[in-house]
C-alpha cells in the first residue's frame, strides 16, 4: 500500500495518509495537522488527480493583546521569515488588532530536534 505524504504548510510536519485514507475523504472533508493544530481542506481528490491542500486558518492568540486571530496561507505568505534563537525559521506575522509582530513558533510533541 502506498502512503501518500504531505508537509504541512504550517509547521512542516510530515503527515501521512494510507490509500484507504485518502478513499475516504472527499472534496470539502478537513485533516487537522496532529503537530499545529491547522486545518486543511482538501481540494482535490478525484480519480486521476493529485491530491491537493488548502490550508483554512489556524486561530492564535497574540501574546500582546490577548486577542485571537487566525493565521492564514496568504498571510503566512506575505510573512517574512526570520531566524530563531535556537536556529530555526519562525515566521513573523501582524496581529491585526494590536499590530505587534508575533514570531509564530510551533512545538513538535514527541521532542524530536527540528
Ligand atoms: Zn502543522
Ligand atoms: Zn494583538
């Protein structure tokens, strides 16, 4: 059987889905990353097609007003991207209601060095 894998937009974190899986999700159905949390719709998924992504949004909060706002493709996009302090790439994006600029930095659960 083959695995199909897709890095996750967000956080790049490798998801894995079998042929049943993929047999069983249609046009419209959501995978939820298991890393970060994101949501994506899937696009495409007929016979003969590649199996596409869209990336919904993820909420956060900001860390300055407390206020939650959600993180989309296009603004991950328009992001620019910066060096963290333990060398990693951390995207910086605007909250739209403070304007504070977030470093959005997503955590791996099983602790595995990036
Ligand atoms: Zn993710
Ligand atoms: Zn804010």
């Amino acid at each position: 059987m083959t695995t199909l894998e897709i890095e996750c937009p967000v956080c790049a974190e490798v998801l894995e889905l079998t042929e049943q899986d993929r047999a069983e999700l249609t046009v419209g159905d959501v995978i939820v990353c298991d890393s970060c949390h994101a949501e994506m719709e899937v696009t495409h998924n007929g016979p003969g097609e590649d199996f596409e992504l869209e990336l919904l949004g993820i909420l956060t909060t900001c860390p300055n007003c407390g206020e939650e706002f959600e993180v989309t493709e296009d603004l991950l996009a328009a992001s620019p991207v910066v060096q963290g302090t333990d060398g990693s790439e951390v995207s910086v994006v605007t909250c739209p209601h403070c304007r504070a600029n977030i470093e959005l930095e997503f955590e791996d659960d099983d602790g595995t060095a990036v």
